[in-house]
C-alpha cells in the first residue's frame, strides 16, 4: 500500500514540474512606434491652444499645450485618422501615414 502511495506521489510530482514550462514557445514581439510632433496653428500662423487631438481607432486625446504644440506616438505597422478640433475653427481629420516626424497643422475659422 506503502509502495502505491509512493508510486502516484512520484506521478503526481512529476506531472506539476513539468506543467507550465513553456518558455521556449514564447515569442518576443517588438512594437515599434512613430513619435508625430508639431503646432496647431490657424490660416495666419498664430498658435491655438488647447486643440483637442482624437486618434479615431482607439479613441485616445491629446490637446495641445498653450502655444499649440502637440506630440504623440503610434505604432508604425498601422494608418491611423487623427480628428483636431476647437472651438471656433473647422474640424479637421489627417492619417498618420500623411504626417511627418514634426508637422505643422493649420485650421480654418468658421465661417
């Protein structure tokens, strides 16, 4: 009896150590990503403030800081659709693959 306890205790042991050992079925995978600067200005240059940047696809914000810069990153393996809006300037939708490393981006008044 002593033996049969022993016997499913070495089975029991055995199948916990190697339950779990997957290491080398992981794969690194490297996210690069693309840092996108600039300034929201209007049609005559002057700095507007507080721009509400939207990336469309995950719904992320950014605002511009008070002289209108600006700066986030995406991942690269994909084409984002960036909305800018404020109050008194006609929204404005850009894709990341148009866009530079540091771009300017002018908004037109309302009418």
């Amino acid at each position: 009896m002593k033996r049969l306890v022993y016997i499913f205790l070495f089975l029991g042991l055995t199948a916990v150590s190697f339950a779990g050992n997957n290491d080398k079925e992981k794969k690194a995978v490297a996210i690069t990503q693309k840092t996108i600067a600039g300034k929201i200005t209007d049609v005559t240059g002057e700095s507007i403030a507080g721009a509400k940047i939207t990336i469309n696809e995950t719904g992320e914000t950014f605002f511009a800081d008070f002289d209108g810069n600006f700066k986030l990153s995406l991942k690269t393996d994909k084409v984002y659709s960036l909305s800018i809006n404020t109050i008194g300037y006609q929204p404005l939708e850009v894709k990341s693959s148009n866009l530079s490393l540091f771009s300017d981006i002018s908004l037109q008044p309302l009418n």
